[in-house]
C-alpha cells in the first residue's frame, strides 16, 4: 500500500465524524480500508476510531 503521509492522523477523525452519519454499507467499506490501514502501521488513534466504527455498525439495522 502506498503512504499517505501527512494526512494518516485524519483518518481516525474521519472515521469518528462518518460514524454519527453513514450508512451501514458505508461504515463496513470504512471499516475494511481502516483495517488495511493497520495492517501497515499500527497507529492507537485510527486503532481506537474502529473500535467506535463497530459500535456503530452494530447498532445500524440491516436493510432488507
């Protein structure tokens, strides 16, 4: 994966702000990229930010 650079430490904060507003489709895309995320580099911000992102995909109903 290629670096992202000086815009890493955002990714948590994006992360927390699309938590409160996205779809469950949305939040699960979030949720794979995040992971991929710290696969490469451990970072606890973006680590803490998924641990809110699967709060908040578990509480999302599933659409039928």
């Amino acid at each position: 994966m290629t670096s992202s650079g000086t815009i890493r430490p955002l990714y948590g904060v994006i992360i927390r702000d699309k938590c409160k507003s996205a779809d469950l489709n949305t939040l699960m895309a979030y949720r794979t990229v995040a992971q991929d995320l710290l696969k490469d580099h451990q970072d606890k911000d973006l680590a803490d930010a998924v641990k809110e992102l699967d709060h908040a995909i578990a509480a999302k109903p599933a659409k039928k």
